[in-house]
C-alpha cells in the first residue's frame, strides 16, 4: 500500500488499528504526520502518550519548522 492508499483506507475507516498503528509509526518516523491536517498530529501525540508508538529516532520537523523530539530527547525529558 502507498501512503495514499493508507490514509483514504483510515480515512474510510477500513484500517485496522494494527495497521493504523504501524502507519501512524511510519509518518512519525519521517515527520509526514506533522506536515498533515491538524488531527493527524493530534492523533500521532495521543499515540506517543499512550505508548503505542515512538518517538522518531532521527530529528523531524512539524509544518512550521519546529523540531520534534527524537527518541533519545524524549526519554531525557521523561526521567528528568
């Protein structure tokens, strides 16, 4: 499936949330997810909080050019 294909089928709502979860893993990994409509984001920071993704290894920027934390950053901020 392409990126296309993934977001109309969550879109129409024929994803599974397994397969939900690996695309949403996906977009964060390459920072697409930030550079979507708003709750693709919001749904990818709902995903991080619950633990059912992760934070992307390398450094990503949202639309506006903010860093997003990488993996490493994240878990210095936690266990501060």
């Amino acid at each position: 499936m392409t990126e296309i294909d993934d977001i109309m089928a969550f879109e129409g709502g024929e994803m599974s949330e397994k397969d939900m979860i690996k695309m949403f893993q996906r977009m964060v990994n390459t920072g697409k997810v930030w550079k979507l409509q708003g709750s693709y984001g919001r749904q990818a920071q709902s995903l991080l909080e619950a633990g059912l993704i992760k934070y992307p290894t390398k450094q990503t920027h949202d639309y506006y050019g903010n860093p997003i934390p990488t993996r490493k950053q994240a878990l210095k901020k936690l266990l501060k």
